[in-house]
C-alpha cells in the first residue's frame, strides 16, 4: 500500500493535512510506477512545466524528459523501487514553450511490496543560469587576464625610479635591461607630440597624489607607434597615501583603428543612425539618414533632433526626451511605439527608432537607428489583404477545406465545411475529429493524418464522412505544413465530395465507357495568341489535329506554328490572316473557308472563331477554337447510314404478332438513336412451339445495330434448319466470338413456348426473365450462361421447363427499361416494372407493353432516352 493511502493507523485529519500539503505546495509532487507511467501531480507542474495535470497524467514522466537524461532518471526510479535510501538527482524537462527546466529531484525508496514511488521535484532553473553565468564570467575573467598584454608599472616619486611588469619589453620593443631608468628616460619614449601632455600630468600626480587617466602615442624600437592608455593611482598605507603611483599601461592601438572601423560601418549602414547629445543636438548623422530625411550632415550639424519629426510632435517630444536622459537604457527595434519622421520636402513617413546611450569624448550621447516603416507598411496591408482574398477563396470553394495541427485539432475550416455538416467555426476549432464525427469514421480519418505526420509527404485517399442523406464518399488530398525548420506543425486537407462516382459499380462503367467516347471523339482544337501573335498555349485536340505538341507550338509566331491557305491551295497573306486580323481590330472573326497545314504539311478544311482577349480594357491577345470539317461530311454520311440501318432494322423486325394457340403475344422496340442495338423475334419451331427471343447488343447506334443483324441471321438459319435451341444458342456464341470486336458482347434470352404443352423452356446468355403468375407471384428465370460473343467455349445450360397456367405472364426486356434514371437519379429497377405490369396485365400483350413504356417515360420527365427499351410479352390464355 502506498504511503499516501489512507491506512487504520493514520487519521482522517492527517490525510486531509497531507492532501492539502500536496496541493498547496510550491514544489511540484509527482507519484509514478515503478514504469515511469505518471499516476498523479500537484498544480506546480502547470507553472513549472505549462501543462496541466490533467494532460500528463497516464502519460510517461520520459515524455518530458530530454533524451540524454533518462537513462540516468531510470537508474534513479530504479534504485529508489528496490527500497535503497533517498535518491537524490538532477535533470532537464521541457516546457511547453520548449525551453528547458532544471529540476531537483528527490525520490524516497519504495516500501516492499509497494508499486508506487513519490519524486519531489524543486525547480533550479535559475540557479542553474546564475551558476552557469558566473561560471562564464570567471572563464572570461580568467582568460582576459592571461591574454590582456597590459603593462604594470610602479613609479617610486621620491627615487624617480620606474619598475617595470614583464610584458613591457614585448609592448615596447626592446630587451629588458633596456627599461630601468627614470620618469625622464620613460619621457623619451612618448611620441614628441604628446610629451608636454603626458609631462604635465605626471607632475600634476606628484604634485597633488592625483590619479592619472590619459591617452598618447608611445615610439617603439622598430620606429613604429602604439596608442596606449594609462591608467594609475598612488596606493595607500592605511590613510595616507604613498610615495608609489601603481599604473597599468594598456595598448588601445586596435579600439582606435575600432573606432575609425566603427566610424565606416556606420557610414555605410543600411539604417539611419543619428547622434544627439544631452541637448537634444544632432552630433552626427551617417548617410543613411541624409537619405531618409533629405537633409545634409552639415545642414542637421548642431539642430534640434525635434526638427526631423513634424511639428506638432515637437513639445511632446522634448518632455519624452528628457525623461529619457534621466535614465537612459537600451530600447531595441520594435520596442518602441512607431513615430512618425518629417522629410525635408515637409511629407511625413513611419519610423520605428532604437536609442542606445553612450559615453563620447567624456559626453552622454544617444545613438538613434532608424528605419523606415513604410515598405515594411505596405508589405503588412499587402498580406493583409492577401489573407482576406485567401479567406474568399476557401469560403468560395466547392471542395471541404481545413487545417488540423499535429494533435489533429482542428485550426481553419471552410464555409463548405460548415455547410455539409452543418457546424459552425467556433464549434470546430479546437476540438478533434472524435469530436465532431462517429468514432469510427474518426479514427479512420486520424490515420489518415498520421500517415501524413510520419511521413512528410502528400497523401490523397478515399474516405467516408456522414451526411443528412447518409454517408458521401470523399477524395481527400492532405499534405503537410512545415515551420522554417522544416518540421511538420499542422496538416491541411482539400476533400471532394465523388459520392455520385461510386453510387453504382456497373452505372460508374458505363458513364465512364461513354465519357470516354465522348472526349475521344471531341475534334475541337484551341489555341491562343499574344498581341504579338506568338503562340502561349494549345490543347491536346490542337495537338492531334496539327500534330505539333504544346511546348513545340509555344514561343513561335501562330502563322508559321498554324499556317493557313485558301480552299484552293493558295496561301492566306499575313495582312489578311483572320487571327491576325481579330488582333488588329478587336473584333471577333469566323472563318468557314480555310485549310490549315498539319506538321507534315497535309491540308485539312477547317471552320474557325478568333476571339480577341482584353484585360481591363486593353487587347491582350485572342483565342483560336478551330474544327476540322472533314469530320462534319464523315457524319453527314454517318447520319445517312445510320438512316438506312434503321430502315432495315425496321423491315427485319416481327411485322405482326405472331398466332399462337392459346397465348397473346407482342413485341416492341424504343430505339434511343437512329440505329438500335436491342433485338426481338418470334421464330416459329413447328405449330404449336415459338421461340420468342430478345437480345441486347452492348452501347447502340450503327456497330451494334449491325451486330443485331448478324446475331438474328445466325439464330434464324440455325433454328430454321432444325438445330436445337440450345445447341444453336452455343454455335452462335461461337460465331459471334470470332466475328464481332473484343469488346463487344451481346445478352440474349431465348424462350421456347410450347402451346401444346402449355409450358416453356429457356436459355438466358447473361440475361434474364420473369414470369409473373396468375397467383400475383413472379418467379426469376435467371442466366443460364455468359453474354455471347466473349468466351467461345462457354458453357451454357437449359432451364425449365416451367408449366403454364391462364393468365400467367412471361416478360422479356433490356436494360434500357431497368437502367432508365429519374431527375433524383433512382432506377426504374425491377419492382417498379412488374408493378407497372400488375396494375395492366388484365390488357392485352401489346397494351401491356405500351403501359410500361409510358411508365418509365413518366419516371424520366423531360429527359432524353439515353439507352434502347426493348420489350416482349407473352400472356396465357
């Protein structure tokens, strides 16, 4: 049991005085086990730390460790749960700024049995910085003194004797034994220039025992000068002061050439540097500043600082300025509030000034930087209003756009987002997908991110998110967002709703099959032109038409690129080329009477529009959208063949119905295009059995409806000359396998009626039937093989035979009546058609079969029929 359990040996008021202890206490108190897994902490770790207990706890104590220091922190939680004394230790946390805290550590030992240990941690951070401080400051100290090179000396005033330290000989010049002497020899040494100065103050030091602080030249051996600095006091006996003037001579040569560097940088500084002394006087000002304010050096000589700001700042400004002087310190760039300078010329601009106080030639200065604000402006209103349009733009977006940071809290979402999931911006930000979305669909989209996170790199994948009307398929594309280290701090997400792409497997092929003719068959090719009538882009039709790729066209001037002729062959002059006519005078052009030159130099017949391109208001270019009319007459004679297909489809399809005893039957078809490539017949066997038979080429129009042709020569000639139905069915597989494309195929059901009998038998080749009984049940006659015309050795089977009653009801159809789409894009389907047959079957066959037509026209209001309806019924009597 842990010692901070309640324990029959401990009262209720004790326990109350510890827990009140461990939350008040200033240091911070953490109970982990003996996995370093932390069970509980005190407030402090908020403000030593800034984490909330609640957010570390379960968590590992290593999470907030530096890498370096757990093995050590181990070692420690280690000894402390094999009950050995008190561990004392130190190590390094990081807080959630990411600095680093220095926290002492005390870990009592564990009682037996006991899987808790109790580590009392006292922050030393400060400690820590002091210590290191002055760890660096004596470092300092202590290799400034080893490497100084000043000279000590020790004039004796009552002998005139000067002793010497033993860096002299080195500073000067000369041996040692060189140095004895007097104040007179040292003289003699000190540049001629500067000796009465140096003279004068040495026996005003005798004189008065006052201290001595002076700057000259002293002449080495070599005849070369050093500056140095001299620096001494008398030293004392008790009160009274010696006989003895203790001096430092330090070589200043290198401040001095320093200064006059410093002097240079200043003067070629990108900034305005000004320096004004305690009145407020401008002392200097670098050219910089003659820039920034117009004004000369020697104009602003001696002027008030007030007056490179506007006047109505001036007495304001003295106020502050004295303020300042009173205690002067430091002020950085951007600490300051933005002041407002005055040019010469009298306009004003924005400056941001740091002031610097320093000591020159024994005067307080202040050392102004200024720079100027204005671009600095512009930049912030320029990418204020980048952000806006930004913000327009994803709340403009039709895609689901946000941002999530590293822990997968939402930062930004758009408009869209709050629309399809009907949240707002303050109720996403800050919370997390398990927030918003069924757990399940969450942690799929937290993988997801994850995934991006470790990673690095961009990620698009399908994923599932609720809706009103249920759930929508999205294409998510996520990347991730990187600080200027380069690490990954956020993810954002562009997700596309593509719900209408996956609704239906088989419906998403066969959009995508006629997409796919569409845009193949697109002859329209586009290219556009600069004012100089240079090519800047065209598109892959242009490039299949003049065969020439875009980067091949682009550059080059649109008549060499393009070039055009008259319909006879002769060459279209430059000065009366459409397009180039379309750029001269602004206006829109088509042209139904030209050629123009493929890449190998054959010519085509094209029609054209060249329309020209303003940017606000300015004539910018023109756009070429251009045909090849070869295309045209194609389909001109296309139409005309298509024509005389449907003439004979029409001719070969059943003129009558066919007489059967016992049975009504009838048969029609609804072509969606001129030529059809849905197929029904009535083939009589002998008096008394008829195969009634329908077939669906794949797609329509004139190949199918050929292929239609085809399919019934072949099951006419094989069931005329007595071959078996099924036997026929699989020949004619056969032949259709070697004769129609690869992709071709055709679905056939073939039904033979037995009036005799009053039963039927059939064949479905990836088609099927239904028989609707007079009892209402409908019974499914399914495939009994695959479509025709793919695999040639297919196997296919009979079905039935199924007996028939009065008043049962055989029907046979294409898809074209179950595929048909509603404005709300439902299927008619199965259910809707045997209700529609319901509600009639009491009407003849072929009444029957107009009802349904009118019912799947009733279903698609308005729109055009995009597939062929093909239908047969057969009623007993």
């Amino acid at each position: 049991m842990s010692q901070y359990e309640s324990s029959p040996n401990r009262s209720i008021r004790e326990l109350e005085r510890e827990a009140r202890f461990f939350a008040a206490s200033l240091d911070l108190f953490v109970i982990v086990d003996l996995q370093g897994i932390i069970r509980l902490v005190n407030s402090p770790m908020e403000r030593i730390l800034g984490r909330s207990p609640s957010e570390v706890l379960g968590r590992l104590v290593f999470d907030f460790i530096v890498p370096e220091d757990h093995q050590r922190v181990r070692d420690r939680i280690r000894a402390s749960g094999n009950g050995e004394e008190t561990v004392d230790f130190e190590c390094r946390c990081v807080h959630r700024d990411g600095s680093l805290r220095w926290l002492a550590c005390s870990c009592p030992p564990a009682s037996p049995g006991e899987d808790e240990l109790l580590v009392v941690c006292h922050d030393v951070t400060e400690q820590k910085r002091l210590q290191l401080e002055l760890l660096a400051w004596k470092n300092r100290y202590d290799a400034a003194a080893q490497a100084s090179g000043n000279v000590l000396y020790e004039w004796d005033v009552a002998t005139e004797r000067i002793a010497w330290g033993r860096n002299a000989s080195s500073m000067f010049g000369v041996a040692d034994e060189e140095l004895d002497g007097g104040l007179n020899a040292w003289m003699q040494r000190i540049h001629p220039d500067d000796r009465a100065k140096a003279s004068r103050a040495y026996e005003q030091a005798r004189a008065d025992r006052l201290p001595i602080h002076l700057e000259y030249r002293v002449q080495r051996r070599d005849g070369a000068c050093i500056h140095v600095r001299d620096d001494a006091q008398f030293a004392r006996n008790g009160d009274v002061l010696s006989d003895k003037l203790i001096g430092c001579l330090k070589d200043v040569s290198e401040h001095r050439w320093a200064e006059e560097r410093f002097r240079q940088l200043v003067e070629t500084a990108p900034t305005g540097i000004i320096l004004v002394d305690a009145d407020g006087r401008i002392v200097f000002m670098n050219p910089q500043a003659e820039l920034q304010f117009g004004y000369t050096a020697d104009e602003l000589q001696g002027q008030e600082i007030e007056l490179l700001i506007p006047e109505r700042f001036h007495q304001g400004h003295r106020g502050a300025r004295a303020k300042y002087l009173q205690t002067p310190v430091p002020r950085p760039i951007g600490t300051g509030s933005p002041l407002c300078g005055r040019h010469k010329d009298g306009h004003e601009f924005p400056v941001d000034v740091a002031l610097t106080p320093m000591m020159m030639q024994n005067r307080r200065m202040v050392a102004c930087t200024v720079v100027d604000l204005s671009e600095k402006i512009e930049t912030q209103k320029a990418l204020t209003e980048s952000d806006r349009r930004l913000d327009q733009i994803l709340d403009n977006a039709t895609a689901v756009v946000y941002l999530k940071d590293a822990r997968g809290r939402y930062l930004l979402i758009n408009r869209q987002f709050e629309i399809l999931f009907n949240v707002s911006r303050t109720q996403v930000v800050g919370k997390t997908d398990h927030d918003i979305f069924p757990r399940e669909l969450a942690d799929a989209f937290r993988a997801n991110d994850r995934r991006v996170l470790e990673s690095g790199d961009v990620l698009k994948v399908e994923e599932i998110a609720p809706h009103d009307d249920g759930p929508h398929t999205y294409i998510s594309v996520k990347f991730p967002l990187r600080d200027s280290e380069g690490i990954v701090y956020a993810i954002a997400g562009i997700s596309t709703d593509i719900s209408d792409r996956v609704r239906d497997h088989h419906q998403v092929e066969r959009v995508q099959r006629r997409m796919e003719l569409i845009l193949n068959s697109i002859g329209e090719g586009i290219f556009g032109v600069d004012r100089d009538g240079k090519v800047t882009f065209s598109n892959p039709a242009a490039k299949d038409m003049l065969g020439k790729t875009a980067v091949e066209m682009i550059g080059g001037v649109h008549f060499v690129e393009v070039p055009q002729t008259q319909m006879d062959g002769s060459p279209v002059q430059i000065d009366e080329n459409p397009i180039q006519a379309a750029l001269r005078t602004g206006q829109v052009h088509e042209v139904h009477d030209k050629m123009f030159l493929r890449r190998d130099g054959t010519p085509f017949p094209v029609e054209y529009r060249s329309t020209p391109l303003e940017e606000r208001g300015q004539l910018v270019g023109a756009v070429v959208t251009f045909r090849d009319t070869t295309e045209r007459s194609r389909r001109i004679r296309t139409e005309q063949e298509l024509q005389a297909a449907r003439r004979v489809q029409q001719h070969l399809y059943p003129k009558s119905a066919p007489q059967l005893p016992g049975f009504d039957v009838a048969g029609a078809v609804f072509p969606a295009s001129e030529a059809c490539g849905d197929y029904f017949d009535f083939i009589p066997l002998s008096k008394s059995t008829l195969a009634l038979v329908v077939g669906d080429v794949a797609g329509h129009g004139l190949g199918p409806a050929l292929q239609m042709v085809q399919t019934r020569a072949y099951l006419r000639a094989m069931l005329g000359g007595g071959i078996p139905p099924a036997e026929a069915i699989h020949k004619l597989n056969m032949l259709l396998t070697e004769d129609t494309p690869q992709e071709a195929f055709v679905t056939l059901f073939m039904a033979v009626v037995d009036a005799q009998q009053r039963s039927l038998v059939y064949v479905g080749a990836g088609h099927e039937a239904r028989l609707l009984r007079a009892s209402g049940v409908v019974e499914t006659l399914p495939s009994t093989g695959l479509v025709l015309g793919v695999v040639p050795d297919a196997p296919l089977r009979r079905g039935g035979p199924k007996t028939l009653a009065s008043g049962d009801l055989l029907l046979i159809l294409t898809d074209g009546v179950l595929e048909a789409i509603s404005p709300r894009k439902e299927l008619f389907g199965w259910d809707r058609t045997m209700e529609a047959v319901r509600r009639n079957r009491n009407q003849s066959a072929k009444e029957i079969i107009d009802a349904l037509f009118a019912a799947v026209c009733e279903f698609c209001p308005g729109q055009k029929q995009h597939d062929d309806v093909t239908v047969l019924v057969a009623k007993a009597l």
